[in-house]
C-alpha cells in the first residue's frame, strides 16, 4: 500500500514537472545565464528526470550526471552558439535554477 502511494506521488510530482516543461526562445532566458542560474542537459538523459531528481534533492544522481558532464552550467561559448541560431530549447524551471535541453 505505501509503495503504491509513493509511486503514484512520484508520478503526480513527474507529471507536475512534465506540464511546467516548455519550448523556449534562448534569448528569453539570458537573465537567467547571466546570473549563472542555466543547467544544460545533455540530449541522453530525460529532461524531468532531473528535474524530479533535483527537486528531490537527489544528490548522488545530480553528482553522477555532473562528474559524468551529462548535465552541467552552460558554456559562454554554448550560449553564443544559441543566440547566433536564434535556438529554442526546453527548459523547465527547478528554483533556483532552469534547466535546458536542445530539442532533438
């Protein structure tokens, strides 16, 4: 009975995130980079999969994703590539930060 609670918790707080997840011009997010608050997601993880493990405070995960270079700050040099294409991204916010992931 409890596994399924926490399950079905952990499905409404995945869908939660799911739902706040949006397509998003670069430009609309550079005072957010400029206060060093952008996390770039690597294309072969799951966007609300870090978002639900940093909202989680899944420590060891988020350390695994960052020591493997899977999810990191963005580069300056990233961030000048993005606004020269006019990128869009998905991006969802985790306070404090926003995470982002070029689509596929």
């Amino acid at each position: 009975m409890i596994e399924k609670l926490l399950r079905q918790d952990r499905e409404l707080k995945r869908a939660k995130i799911n739902s706040e997840t949006a397509r998003i011009p670069w430009l609309e997010l550079q005072r957010f980079f400029a206060a060093g608050k952008v996390m770039q997601v690597s294309a072969g993880l799951d966007l609300v999969d870090v978002a639900y493990a940093m909202q989680q405070d899944d420590v060891e995960q988020v350390q695994q994703w960052t020591e493997t270079q899977q999810l990191g700050l963005v580069a300056d040099d990233q961030a000048r590539e993005w606004i020269s294409n006019e990128s869009s991204l998905w991006a969802v916010v985790v306070k404090p930060w926003v995470l982002v992931q070029e689509p596929d």
